[in-house]
C-alpha cells in the first residue's frame, strides 16, 4: 500500500542506530587476541618469579605483557587515524572525538591504559633495583601495570561490543562468541591480581568468599548479558579456565633453576598456577536463569495496541531483584564446589601434573605440612557475618554487571 499524508511516518534511520550496517571487522580479533596477552603475560611472570626470581626486567613474560597493551593500542591508533582523515560518513558517526580526532570510544580507553603500563615498566624495574624482590603481587608499580592492564581490557571490551552491536545478523553468533571470549579474558586477569587471596588452602575460610563475590559476578552477568549469544557466561568462564589449565600443563615442560638465595624447596621446572575456579558452575546456572527469565519475559509481552503505541518499559526493580537472585545462586553454587574441591586439591588424589597440587609452590617457600592444610580455619572461620558479607560483595557486584551489560548492549560507538 503507498503512503499518504495520513499514513504514519516511518522514522528515519541512522547510520549508528543501524543493528545491521556491517561486517564484524577483523580488528575485533586482533584485538581480542592482543588483551589476551595481558593475562598468559602474568601468569608466566608470576611462574618466573617463583621459578627463578628476579634478573632483569627484560624477561619474556613482561614483554608479552607489555605486547597485550601495545598491540591493541597501535592497532587502535591507527583506527583513529583511518576514521579521523579518511573514514567515511558512517565510521565517524559511529566514533567519539577526542583532541581533534575521531574514533570508537574503546579506542580511547585502550589508548590511555597502554599509556599507563608503559610508564610502570621503568618504575617497576627501579623499585625491584631499589627494593628487591616483591613480597606481594599487588606492589606500588604492579598497581600502576593492573589499573593500565584493566583500562586495555575495558576499552578491548567496549569496542568489541560496539562492533557487535553494528554487525549484521549473520555475524551476531561470531560476534557474540568474540564478545564472550574477551570477558573470559578479563576474569583470567582478575583472576591473576586475586592469587594471593584464592589458594586452596584458603577456601574454607570466610575472606575468600568475600573475594571471588566482588570481581566474578559482576564478569558473568555482563556476558550472559551483553554477548549475543546463547551461554555467555559459560564460555567466559570455560576461557578463563582453559588458559588457565593450559598453563599448568605447558609451564612445567620448559626447565629452569633459581637464581637467587634462599632456597628451600629447589625446582628444575617452570612452576605452574593453582588450580582456576570451578566458574563454570555458577556461569551455566546463571546462562540457564538468563534464559528462563528472558523465554519467561517474552511470553508475557503484550503487543501494543495501536500502531502508534509503544511498548512498556521495563519495570525499575527488575534487574535489583535478579541481582539479587544471581547474588544468592553465585554464592551457594561457588561455596557448594569450591569447599570440596579445595579439600581434594590438598589431597593426595590431586598430586599429579594436571591438579599441580604440589608444583605451583615458589622455590623460597620451605615445604611443611602448612602446604597441604588450611590456613586461617581458626582466625577466619565461616561465619553468618562472613557470608553476609560476601553475598553483599556478590548483590553489589551482580547489579553492576547487569548495569554495565545494559550499557554495553545498547553501545554502538
């Protein structure tokens, strides 16, 4: 039927508003590929730490770490280049300006963290030369390096969803999936910064929970969320976990001595990581809540009931209610596998390459029963407070991640 004058407008489309206006650029993987640098870049740093100690800072693992940040920011530079002199009038609609120049607000992002953990190499190579080795993970120059790490990987994750927000549907599965595998990026980098808090031997007490209810369901939530794809949180969680099972059994092939004195358990070998998180647990639960509120929500949508109508919005307390439930089912799930199976790791079943339950100790650690038992049973037992606590860590956690994966599913610059 032709349009008339009383015939209702269509309102014109946008090139940014546009779900189906292009192919999934290939800089999405490249990038995807250069954040995931960042984590194995850790885990081989913590192993080299651990192995052979301290020698210089020009070690095969802080360049792969510093090839995680450098990739996606050259690699992003030149995408603001190529929109800022010579993109087309949809790549400029589709970017944000910054200085004077045009490109994708993960671009910025990106950018400025790469920024950050090139000046923490020169810091973290005269505090080592200064003070010596580290005694924790988390020292003064290694926060500048993880708040420049976590920038690369939010502004990796900005722009990927933004692409994927633009792709056509025959690239929303593909699209989705690379989405996914960069959270699961994310959460292995969490899951580096968090190691000196998860051992095994700290899984019976209340401060773990605690921990893993801050940064790991708010990563979950944002995938099941914002990934167009079916399972989002569990391939997120199943990506953390293979790089972190890759390691373990790649690390010990390579041989290697400390350098440095004391030595009180002697190593030939790379020393591998603990054993990851059983994620993939509370991840498929939460996919399966996602999908039966999502299937649940559609069957009661009512269709407006005039053309001119719009449909409701969704009701305000939804997503504070469903925080609350994947708050709840994370941390019954997360402490129902993890307090068994932090008792197997310690045992003698999980002595073997792949549960590594004697390799991942350093050379400066003197071996005793304390490897093999629980730490803190009695300064920090599980307690009412204690999981108040942690479940509280988890609701705030949870109702950021939907936010955040709202925002990230509704980006398309």
């Amino acid at each position: 039927m032709n349009a008339t004058s009383g015939d209702v407008l269509a309102l014109p489309q946008t090139q940014t508003g546009s779900a189906h206006s292009e192919e999934l650029p290939r800089s999405v993987y490249l990038a995807v590929a250069g954040l995931a640098c960042l984590p194995i870049g850790l885990l081989w740093d913590i192993s080299h730490h651990s192995t052979i100690g301290r020698d210089t800072f020009w070690t095969p693992a802080h360049i792969i770490i510093q090839l995680g940040g450098i990739v996606p920011a050259l690699l992003f530079a030149s995408i603001a280049l190529k929109t800022t002199f010579r993109g087309t009038e949809h790549e400029r609609n589709a970017s944000v300006s910054f200085w004077g120049f045009r490109a994708p607000l993960g671009v910025w992002v990106t950018v400025w963290g790469a920024i950050a953990m090139m000046t923490s190499a020169p810091f973290d190579d005269w505090w080592h030369n200064r003070y010596g080795l580290d005694v924790k993970i988390v020292s003064p120059p290694h926060a500048v390096l993880g708040l420049g790490m976590f920038a690369v990987g939010m502004g990796v994750l900005l722009f990927a969803f933004s692409s994927q927000n633009r792709a056509n549907s025959g690239n929303r599965t593909r699209s989705g999936l690379i989405c996914a595998l960069a959270v699961g990026v994310m959460i292995a980098m969490w899951a580096d910064f968090a190691t000196e808090f998860t051992w095994p031997n700290l899984q019976h007490a209340s401060h773990f929970y605690a921990v893993v209810s801050t940064p790991f369901p708010l990563l979950l939530l944002l995938a099941a969320r914002a990934s167009k794809v079916r399972a989002g949180a569990t391939i997120a969680a199943a990506t953390y976990m293979f790089i972190y099972i890759g390691m373990i059994l790649v690390l010990p092939l390579f041989p290697a001595h400390p350098k440095l004195a004391p030595v009180y358990h002697p190593v030939d070998h790379m020393v591998p990581p603990a054993f990851p998180l059983l994620l993939i647990v509370p991840a498929v639960a939460i996919d399966v809540i996602s999908w039966l509120f999502t299937r649940s929500s559609k069957s009661i949508a009512q269709p407006p009931a005039s053309p001119g109508a719009t449909l409701p919005r969704p009701r305000w307390w939804r997503d504070w209610l469903l925080a609350l439930l994947f708050a709840a089912v994370f941390l019954a799930i997360i402490f129902a596998v993890q307090w068994p199976f932090s008792t197997f790791l310690l045992s003698d079943g999980a002595d073997n390459r792949f549960f590594a339950r004697s390799g991942h100790w350093p050379y400066f650690a003197k071996p005793g029963d304390w490897v093999n038992r629980f730490w803190d049973w009695d300064n920090d037992p599980i307690t009412f407070k204690g999981m108040a606590l942690a479940f509280l860590r988890a609701f705030i956690s949870a109702r950021v991640g939907l936010l955040l994966g709202s925002y990230l599913l509704r980006l398309k610059r």
